[in-house]
C-alpha cells in the first residue's frame, strides 16, 4: 500500500465528542477505526467555538467545557490507538471492487474500510473569508485558512489576523521559525487562552512577534504571489506590512461540504437514518450526531453517545459476518476490561 494510503475496519468522517466516543463503542467490539477532520485537532464545535464554554448535561459530569470533555474522551479512547488525519476533507467517496468503502480526502489521503461512519455535526467547518477585496486570487498561494506544515512558513514574512485561539496558537508556534510575524487584531483584548496570550506577549517583548491593532484591509502582489498586506489601523490610518503570507483565523461555518455528492438521501441537509442501528440509506455507512435526522430527534451530545453504541454493533456485522458479537458490561466483562488496559 503507497503513502497516503490506509486500510482499516471503519472510517469516521468527523472527530467531534461524538465522533471520539464512537471509536470507544467500536474498539469494544475489537474494530479499528480512522478519523477524517478539517480542523487541526480533536473536539469538533466543541473544541474549536467554545473550549471553555460550560457545558452542564453530559452524564456524570455536573459541569465541563468543550475542551475537558474532549480531553477526557481522548483519554478514554486512548487504548484503541485510533489514527487521526487532522486538517483533511473527505472530498469523495466510492466503493472498491472488492465493495470497501473508499474515501479520498483533499490532500489526497485515500482510506478503505468495510463501514462508513459520519459523524460530522452540521457539516464540515469551513474557514470564514475576511472582507478582503481579490482575496480569491491570494487563496493557496499567499493567503491560507490553516497551517498543513510549518515548515511551509520557515523563512517567510508572516501576517496573522483574528484574536481567538488559533491566531494566537500559530503566532506562538510560527514565531521562531518565520523571518518575521506580525499579528493583527481589531481590539487589545484577545479571545485566546491566558496562559497563551502571555506567551505572544513575551514573545513581542522579544521583538519575535510585533502586534498591530486594527485589520487586514487589502493585498498587494502580482499574479498571487503576495507583496505586503494592507492594515487599517484602528484610527483609520492605513499600513503596509511586507508579507508573503496571510493566515486569517476569523472563525468557522457549518456547511455539508462534499458529503452531500455521497449519494445519500438528504433531507434539509441532514442524513435520514433508521433508529435501530442509525444506517442511512445506503447500506453499511452510518450517520450519528447532529448530521443525521429521525422521528423525535433530540441535538444533545448524550443523544449522538447512544447512537454511536447501535451503530458499533451494526458496525460488527458488516466486519465480521461470521462472528457474533456477544454483548458484555465493562463493569464485569474482565475481556473489555483487558481491551481498556485495566485489567
């Protein structure tokens, strides 16, 4: 098998809470699994909109934020060993001749497996473009929505705009290896974690990063190769920072993406599916989570955690055909127990 290319039992599209928990129902059930992801890490809207936001109905757990739930499913997922491909789209999907499941992403990462698992929220989240006037001439050559390798920046003049989480994550981590980085945001204050906003400005005391106020206007440069970006500084003035590349961390939208060209019967850009095993209409993918639809449908976490263990069981069947899946407790089950490693 070439690079890029991977077999597995399962492959899920979507590495939000519900997408994590799904790997510990499936590695109960002793199946592999791949996860397939636009953002750069675990959490899904959790994580990436509001990490430290409480959240007060996840069983067992009277308070936490999006960021600690994702942690302690991380954790919890951990003995299954599953493969994550971070900052990828499942672009297409197609069936092998010998009827597995064939996704490839937009980098080219192609992953087969007999059962396909959606869980992907309410569709992929897709980078919101600033208000730059002939942005779309920059895309993918001087301006970029996520960083795929740092190495793609060493050496470079570096512009980031926003004032959340990854603007402030990627100052931090692009400073020492770009020839220069500056940050733009519209307001002093940022939306970022504490202990991460002190490292920018220390790294700004050390002349590492310099902070503009204000916000990317325009863009110069010809033929999409970037020159400088044009700032609008807060009190109207406006500057040229000399860039070769612009990475705006303006936030996220919702949209289905690529997987509405799946062949599945869609209703209201939601998947329909039985409420036995959660199966869409085509047989052996599966939609759980906020992306799927059924009579009495609730959108909670604990709603998506419920469909995720009938699909693992489901899931089995289509792996092993000739196996049966003999449903156990964890609490006594000293078989699951060795599976979780605390035997």
């Amino acid at each position: 098998m070439r690079a890029g290319e991977a077999s597995t039992d399962v492959i899920i599209v979507g590495a939000g809470p519900v997408g994590l928990f799904a790997v510990f129902q499936l590695g109960l059930a002793k199946l592999k699994a791949h996860l397939v992801d636009i953002l750069d890490r675990p959490g899904g809207q959790c994580a990436e909109l509001y990490p430290e936001k409480p959240i007060y109905d996840i069983p067992g757990l009277p308070i936490c934020t999006g960021q600690e739930l994702t942690d302690r499913l991380m954790e919890q997922i951990a003995p299954f060993e599953p493969v994550f491909h971070f900052g990828e789209m499942a672009a297409s999907l197609d069936k092998t001749p010998d009827g597995k499941w064939r996704l490839t992403t937009d980098v080219g990462t192609v992953l087969t497996a007999l059962v396909l698992v959606i869980a992907a929220g309410g569709g992929s989240f897709v980078p919101k473009r600033p208000p730059i006037p002939g942005i779309e001439a920059y895309e993918g050559t001087g301006v970029f929505y996520a960083v795929r390798r740092i190495d793609a920046f060493r050496g470079k003049r570096v512009v980031i705009a926003g004032g959340g989480d990854s603007a402030l994550d990627w100052t931090v981590s692009l400073a020492p290896v770009v020839q220069n980085l500056t940050l733009v945001h519209r307001r002093p204050e940022f939306r970022a974690a504490p202990a991460t906003v002190a490292k920018m400005r220390a790294l700004e005391e050390q002349g590492f990063v310099k902070f503009e106020l204000g916000q990317p206007a325009g863009l110069k440069g010809d033929d999409g190769k970037l020159d400088a970006v044009v700032i609008k500084r807060g009190d109207g003035t406006l500057l040229d920072v000399e860039a070769d590349a612009l990475l705006p961390f303006f936030g996220l939208t919702m949209k289905l993406g690529p997987i509405a060209n799946f062949g599945l019967n869609l209703n209201e850009n939601l998947i329909p599916v039985d409420t036995e095993k959660f199966e869409t209409s085509t047989p052996a993918i599966f939609a759980i989570g906020d992306i799927n639809t059924y009579p009495g449908k609730l959108k909670l976490i604990l709603s998506g955690f419920h469909e995720a263990a009938l699909m693992a069981q489901a899931a089995h069947r289509y792996v092993h055909p000739d196996k049966v899946l003999r449903f156990q407790y964890t609490t006594s089950s000293s078989e699951l127990q060795r599976l979780l490693k605390v035997a």
